[in-house]
C-alpha cells in the first residue's frame, strides 16, 4: 500500500514481455547514484550464464519508449553482456508511485547509501507533497527515521561525499551528529572520524569535551598548557606562547631577538645547515 492508499503493488499490470533495451531509459526519479563498473561487470557475466531470473519493472511513456521503475542495475548489466532485449514487467503508475516503487525496491535490495536515501526521501516531499508519517508509510519505518535521515542533507556538501556504507566512509550515525555543527566544524571532526576511528559513541564524547572546554572563561588558561609553555620555553631557551583554541587546534609561538638566536633555536631543534 502505498503513502497515499493507492495499492501500487496492484496496479493496472500489462504482464512480463521482452522489451528492447533502446527503448528503456531511466527513471528521473531513480535515488541510486552510484552504479561500480565492476558490480555491473559482475552482473553480466552472470546474466550470461543464468540469465535474468526477475524481469525489470517498467512504465509507458511517451513515443512508444518504456522508463524503468526498478531494476536499473540489471538494465544496465544487460546491456554491457550485449543483450538487445530483456523480460520486462509494464505497469501503468503515475509519477507519486513510480517514485515510490524506485524507493522501496532500492530500500529492500540495500543498494542505497544513507545520503542517496535522504535525497529519495526529500524528493517524496518536495514534489508530491508527502508527510514524513506517509514517507514513513511507505517505507515501514518510524516517523523519527525519515526526519533523522533529512537531517542528513543539513551536513556540509564536502562531508556527504564521505557519508556512506563502505569501509572508511562516515556512518549515517557520525553524520547525523555532525549534522548539528556549523560547515568547518564539520569537516574537521569528519576527518578525524575517519583518521582516528572514531565510533559514533567516542565522538559524541569527544564532542561534549570540546563544548566544556568552550564554556570555560576566557581568561582561564589550562595547566597543562602552561606547563607545555614552561617545559618548551626551559628547551629552547627563549619564550614560548601555546595558543590552544577552543576546537582543539592551535600554535606555538617562539619569540627570538636576532637571527643568530633563531640559528641557535634551530640547532636545538635538530636542525643543521648541510
């Protein structure tokens, strides 16, 4: 049942036939972005020796031509293995169901990635006017579930692109706590997600560390700091200022009187002229 009550499932069937895939194009309302060579590689050799065991689902449009309403991957694979044709089942829908059908058939196959996801979703919305309860509907989830994963697209554009299901990409949990920081903040957690493998847990720590430290006044500087500054300045023989910001970063100043006091610093820095 779709979000609407229209019983999609049943809808004004033509029945399985052969369709040339020249006539097949997609669907604009396809949320799957990201189709690998090599799945599609994979898929084909396999539909040379199996065959397609479940036939696309496709529409009538204009001109005699059909839009696929799901199965765009095995299109796709047919069409690499070199076939002229595939079985396709034709359903009359119009366009709040053929978008709601490319939904849930990429929902129930897992191929869609949790930003792919958000898009379908803010789609559904935005031109067919769906609640997010009938979003929730149609997708048999919790109401909570559709507004955390719109939340999703509140993340700065450089952070979704490292949202995703792969190994060393951002999970939908880091980005919808990320969601909430402003755009450089953002980006600079992400990285750091990903360079110190961070769970969703240890982040929301990390970040309640960080806020703490932002309550504090102004003027109060950490101890350890200032013993950092004392330890450098005592090292170097000349004095050190340790700006430590709010977010975590910083820099280290070391004042000096002549260039012969900045050679000296560096050799005891380790370093030497060749």
């Amino acid at each position: 049942m779709s979000a609407r009550g229209i019983p999609a499932a049943h809808a004004d069937r033509v029945g399985v036939q052969r369709l040339p895939v020249d006539r097949i194009r997609r669907s604009p309302f396809q949320p799957r972005r990201d189709f690998p060579a090599a799945e599609l590689d994979s898929l084909a050799e396999s539909l040379k020796r199996h065959g397609m065991l479940q036939p696309v689902v496709v529409r009538p449009v204009a001109d005699g031509a059909f839009e696929l309403v799901a199965g765009e991957r095995r299109w796709r694979a047919a069409q690499r293995a070199g076939w002229q044709d595939i079985p396709a089942a034709v359903r009359h829908l119009d366009d709040s169901q053929a978008a709601e059908l490319a939904l849930v058939e990429n929902l129930q196959r897992q191929n869609l990635g949790p930003i792919e996801l958000a898009h379908a979703i803010a789609r559904l919305i935005a031109q067919f006017g769906l609640t997010h309860e009938e979003v929730a509907a149609t997708l048999g989830a919790e109401r909570s579930t559709v507004t955390n994963s719109l939340r999703l697209l509140e993340l700065d554009p450089q952070v979704q692109t490292l949202v995703g299901n792969a190994e060393g990409q951002l999970r939908a949990g880091h980005a919808k706590v990320l969601a909430g920081l402003a755009a450089s903040a953002q980006r600079q957690w992400a990285r750091r997600v990903l360079a110190d493998g961070l769970s969703v847990r240890q982040l929301e720590s990390a970040l309640a560390r960080a806020a703490a430290r932002a309550a504090l006044p102004e003027d109060r500087r950490d101890a350890d700091v200032e013993r950092l500054e004392r330890m450098l300045s005592e090292h170097l023989g000349a004095p050190v200022r340790v700006d430590h910001a709010r977010s975590g970063s910083g820099q280290v100043l070391i004042r000096y009187g002549s260039l012969d006091e900045l050679q000296g610093l560096l050799e005891r820095m380790g370093h030497r002229d060749a």
